[in-house]
C-alpha cells in the first residue's frame, strides 16, 4: 500500500521544502494544501503526479477531518504557531494518525505536550518542533550530552542569511518573538530574560567566521532541560547575516513601544517590509543558515566542552530536510514513540546520523 502523507501549509516555503524532501526520499503520496486553487495545477504537473494539492482551510473542520482520516501522515506547515490551537494534533489522535509539525514556539509546543497521555493511549506518534531551528539543532544537542557522564551546560547559536530563503511567515515569526520576556533556565532555576537581550559573539564556521547573536525565545528553552534534567542551564541566541539586521530587530525589542509591538498590524507591517529588505541584501548575503551546539559537562571525572555545527546554503532547505526526514523514518516504521514529544527526546541520534548521511548534511564535531 500506497503511504498518504498530508502537508498542511504545504504551499509555503517550509512545507514545500519537507514536500520535496519526501518526494526526494520516499514513494508516499503527498498532497499538500493552502487556500488558494491556484497553486494546485503546477504542483502536480512538476512533480509527476506524486504530489498533489488539496484546497483547504484549516477553519473548515468537516474537510480537515476528512483529509487527516485518509492519510498515514500529517504534517503541520501551517504557522505562525504562535496563533495556533492544537485541533490538528488532537484531530490526529482521534483518527489515529501519526504527526508531525515544524512549530517553533513555546505557547503551541506547551498545549502540545499535553495531549502526550492520549495520543500514548492512541498508538499516535507525535514529535514537535521539528525542522532546523528548532529540529536537527535538538538533536545536535543530543548527539553532544550523549558523549557526558554528566551533561551541565547547553549553548545553542543560530544563524540565518537574509530571509533564510523562507516565506513572510518566518518574518512573523521573528518580530512575534520580540513581544514579551520569556523564562529561561540559568543555572538550576527559571529566569525571565528579555527578548534580543545580551549581544554575544559566536565563532561559526566559514562563511560567517565570528557573528553577533542574541537571546530569543525558543521552545528548546524549556524541552531541553525537561530531556535532560542533569543540565543546569540552557541558552538559546539568534541572529541575522548582515549584522544591521540584528541591531534594526534590537531597536524593534527595545526601543519601539511595547503596546506597539503587541499590535497584530505592526508585526504584519514589520514583516513585509524587512522580507522587501532582504529580497535585495538576498543577493550578496545568500540565505543560509549556521547552527552551533556548545555542550559542557563532566567527562572522565574533567570539566569538558563538546561543540557541533551545522552550515547549509538554504535555511528553509535544510528545515524540509529536518522534518522530513522524521516523517520518512515514521513512515517506514524505523521510529516509534506514541506519545507527544519533541525532537530531543523522540529521535535516537543513531537514527539522526543516518538521516542526516543520506541528505549529504554534515554535522562537524571538536572537543574544546
């Protein structure tokens, strides 16, 4: 039989790319939706039939249902996450589909989490926040604290050129992170950090060399330590390649009335005029993407740091490749945890190597 796999927000750049990561790696049937009929006729003439569109709103719960009952496979492209309910993941456990979503921020991953007892109960594999940032960054971190007798310290860096070849929907994404301080956890207990806070240079690898990042809200901030409870503190930065990006995205944390920020209108404003912005700066900044996991630890009874990278030339290419490659390894029975989890605790960093072997994604390793 035929597998079924259903990508919801397919049409944008991210689902696109997990589109064409399945198509790239498995023989499933996938169809992908978005609001628009328009799109449908060239989807399924490129792609030879093997992926087809689907009109759909996820507002239009009867079609939902009915789309989600015959597949093996949902994938949830659909963001910002930030405004999203959990209807589509408890639609899945209902059904008894496996899930899969790409989600990237700490309300949705919160509501998540807490359908992990039913969908245990369903058989209903579900594993969140996949993709590149969070996603293969997760499991990097894993793949280091495995090499500790005593896993201590996280220090997670992310990097993006230009618009990271994404949609306007990353935008959202960035400027929603701006809104509120968030809780972190710093040396064995919660602290509220604020948003863009605390500039920090990091030594990525070339083409970036030493990059200014910054504080941002991530969901690994708080699945991180839950994953690995001996950790003391998790850090999460972020910034953007040309630099003046990140000080523009400071003075919109910092200096732009608060109020202002919180306003819907703004954030949509914000965002289409910094995706024009990198439309040109796109042209001589690329729009890749570099990850850097910086564990410390107890090893052989020394304090120790075992640092991972990761550099791809398309950050929403490598997302497709992150999240699809959980959803191939769900599709040919290689990974199986009923229940609702994130990357970090979900896939095995045997499994990970593998998956990431076969896109040609090479994960660099040194002990500092």
């Amino acid at each position: 039989m035929t597998d079924r796999v259903l990508i919801l927000g397919g049409r944008g750049r991210i689902g696109s790319s997990v589109a064409q990561d399945l198509a790239n790696h498995t023989q499933a049937q996938i169809t992908i939706t978005g609001r628009s009929a328009e799109f449908g006729k060239a989807v399924s003439l490129s792609s030879g039939g093997q992926v087809q569109f689907l009109v759909l709103d996820l507002v239009e719960v009867d079609k939902l249902q009915n789309a989600i009952a015959n597949s093996n496979l949902v994938i949830h492209c659909a963001g910002p996450f930030h405004y999203r309910d959990t209807n589509v993941l408890e639609t899945c456990i209902a059904q008894g589909v496996n899930y899969v979503d790409v989600s990237d921020h700490r309300s949705y991953t919160s509501k998540a989490l807490n359908f992990s007892e039913q969908a245990a109960a369903a058989g209903v594999t579900a594993i969140i926040n996949t993709g590149i940032f969070p996603g293969i960054s997760n499991s990097m971190v894993r793949q280091g604290v495995e090499q500790f007798d005593k896993p201590e310290n996280i220090h997670l860096s992310y990097l993006v050129s230009g618009s990271g070849g994404a949609g306007i929907t990353v935008m959202r994404t960035t400027f929603l992170g701006l809104q509120y301080p968030f809780e972190t956890w710093i040396d064995g207990k919660w602290q509220v950090i604020k948003p863009y806070s605390e500039r920090e240079l990091v030594e990525f690898p070339p083409p970036y060399g030493r990059s200014g990042v910054y504080w941002f809200d991530m969901p690994e901030t708080f699945t991180l330590p839950k994953a690995f409870p001996s950790v003391k503190t998790v850090i999460t930065k972020f910034g953007s390649v040309p630099d003046f990006y990140n000080h523009l995205t400071w003075i919109a944390a910092h200096i732009f009335p608060k109020w202002l920020m919180q306003r819907r209108y703004m954030i949509e404003f914000l965002s289409h005029v910094s995706h024009s912005m990198t439309d040109v700066t796109n042209n001589f900044s690329g729009i890749g993407v570099a990850v850097r996991s910086e564990v410390t630890g107890q090893k052989d009874g020394k304090t120790a740091v075992y640092c991972s990278t990761v550099v791809h030339e398309n950050t929403a290419l490598a997302s497709g490749c992150g999240t699809g490659s959980i959803a191939q390894l769900l599709l040919e029975g290689k990974l199986k945890k009923p229940g609702v989890f994130a990357v970090e605790e979900a896939l095995p960093t045997d499994l990970f190597e593998e998956v990431m072997q076969s896109r040609g994604i090479k994960i660099n390793h040194s002990w500092l």
